[in-house]
C-alpha cells in the first residue's frame, strides 16, 4: 500500500514510532465532547488500538496502535460516525477554550462561543507555520492563551462614579491585587496593578465602579517548545463580534511579516512588536489599540482604566 503522509497528516493520522502503526487525533469542539462522541471514541479504540485514549493537552483525543492495514476501514468509519478528526502541519489548530461565562462564575466572555466561531472560520487553514489559538473567558486564563501563537482573554474595565461612593472601602478589600487603595475616603485605583477581572465591579453595594468596556485583550506571539515565549498584547477589549476579523488581521500580518520557519512569536522577536502592530490593519476593529504604558502584570496598556465618570 503506498502511503502519502502528508495527506495523512492532514486528516489527523499521525505516524507512531512503531513502523506500520498510527496515532489518530481527534478533536473536540472547543473543548466539549458529547457523552457519545465519547463512546464513539471508546468503541474505536477498542476496534483499531489498545483499548485506551491519549487525552492531549489541546483538548483533543488520540488512538494510537491503529495499524495501517486498517486505515481505509477507520477512516470510513470515522466518516459515518461524524467524528471530527485533527490536524498537523502548518495549519491553524483546533481552537481550545476554557468553560467561560456559560457556567464558570468568574467568566466575563463567553469564551467557547467565541472559540467555536473562530474554529468554524480558521481550523485547518494554510499558513506559514503551526498556529494555535486559544480563549479564555477571563484574566484567570486557564486556557493559557499567552502561550499561543494568538491568545484572547476576557475583560473589563472598571469605570468609578465617584459621587455614588459610600466610602465603605468594600473594593479595596475584595481587590486581590491591591490595585484600589481608599485616599481621603475614596477609592483610587493603581493601573499597573489591575488585572480587569471586574471584582470591585461586582461587590461595589451602591453601583460606584460601573463597567466600561468589554471584551477580549487580543495576545500574539506566545509558544511553548524549546523556546517559550508569552503573548504580547495587540489589542484591548476586541469585542466578541469583531473577535473574527482581528484575528483575520492578524494572521494577514504574520503572512505579510513571516520568514521562512516563522512562528508568530518569532516573528515579532525580529521586527519588534510595535512593527507587527502597526502592519495589523486595524481599520474597522472598535478596541483601543496598546499604546499606552504597559501593566507589568498583564501586558496590557491601562488606557483610561479607572478614570472618574460624573
Ligand atoms: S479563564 Fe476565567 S472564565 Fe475561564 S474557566 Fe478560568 S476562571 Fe473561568
Ligand atoms: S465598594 Fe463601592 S461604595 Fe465601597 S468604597 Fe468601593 S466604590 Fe465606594
């Protein structure tokens, strides 16, 4: 049988160690796999492997020992069942997500929504090298997107009605950053300290810290790998209607930008972030871009974060 690796690469069948023997990747829909899709997968790997799943740190399932006299019989099988294989390769990878604001009670985004629109619009698509993306729905960031090629983590900005204050000092108490101090009563908030997770929004008794915007600060450049590095931040509070088209921007920049054997993160190594910026055609795209002082915990640029509204 004369085998073509790529094509089998492309459609998730990975080559083992073992000559003749293949690992076929599975992948879950922003990492939900329904109570069927789990027997589905139990059943195949009893059928075509050992009788076990390699469950992959990307939210994704994997049979190994699939012998390769099978793999027109699994394939096909694969095919009626509706199983949504994996990729390798220079292409978008499955996008992950955490649980998000649908049922995580610090979620500010309803980050698997958004990771399922981008999955529907970017999985599999040619690039220069391996892209992964992953959404968080908030700066707890357990889907760790500061360490994909482009990362989204959900947002908000704390607004103060100073005149609504009660002075009561609840904020600064439930702040787990020490970001608000109380000065002559009133709070007042360091930038460089929050982290936009909203909790003085929240716990504030008479509605003095109002929310401002909403959305997704927009990471690119992060890997793992034998060179890790953290996401920097291209964008503030995307929202979610316009999550697809910033990430369409952005990736349209790594095209542009990208040498040889490039990841994002390389990229913006060698030209500098400010120039991968300022190629990201942000035209139409509503978020404040990053171009104020940075937020040494997030990355972030504090913009007008905490300003005083009447
Ligand atoms: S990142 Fe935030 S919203 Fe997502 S699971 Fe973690 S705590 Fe919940
Ligand atoms: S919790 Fe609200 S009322 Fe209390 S000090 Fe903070 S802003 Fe003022």
């Amino acid at each position: 049988m004369t085998i073509d690796y790529n094509e089998l690469k492309k459609g998730g069948f990975l080559r083992q160690r073992q000559k003749d023997n293949f690992i076929v990747r599975f992948r879950s829909l922003a990492g939900n796999l329904t109570s069927e899709q789990l027997r589905q997968l139990a059943d195949l790997a009893d059928k075509y492997g050992k009788g076990y799943v390699h469950v992959t740190t990307r939210q994704g399932a994997e049979i190994p020992w699939v012998g390769i006299n099978d793999y027109n019989d699994m394939k096909g099988e694969i095919k009626a069942l509706g199983l949504n294989t994996g990729t390798c390769g220079p292409r978008i990878r499955t996008v992950v997500a955490c649980p998000g604001r649908e049922i995580c009670q610090f979620g500010l985004m309803n980050s698997r929504e958004t990771a399922i629109e981008l999955d529907g619009t970017f999985f599999g698509r040619e690039v220069p090298m391996k892209t992964k993306i992953a959404v968080s729905g908030c700066p707890n960031s357990c889907a760790k997107p500061q360490e994909n090629d482009i990362g989204l983590v959900g947002a908000v900005e704390p607004i103060l009605c100073a005149e609504k204050c009660a002075g009561c000092g609840l904020c600064q108490k439930v702040c787990p950053h020490q970001a608000i101090s109380m000065v002559d009563g009133k709070p007042t908030i360091d930038r460089a300290k929050c982290l936009l997770e909203g909790n003085c929004i929240s716990s504030c008794p008479t509605d003095a810290w109002q929310e401002g915007r909403r959305g997704y600060l927009l990471y690119a450049g992060g890997k793992i790998g034998r060179k890790p590095r953290l996401g920097q931040v291209v964008a503030e509070f995307v929202p979610e209607n316009q999550v697809t088209e910033s990430v369409e921007k952005v990736l349209k920049a790594f095209d542009v930008l990208s040498q040889q054997g490039e990841r994002i993160a390389d990229t913006i190594a060698r030209v500098g972030v400010k120039a991968f910026r300022d190629e990201v055609a942000w035209t139409g795209i509503e978020s404040k871009l990053y171009d104020g002082p940075v937020n040494s915990r997030t990355g972030s640029s504090t913009g007008d974060l905490g300003k005083e509204v009447g």
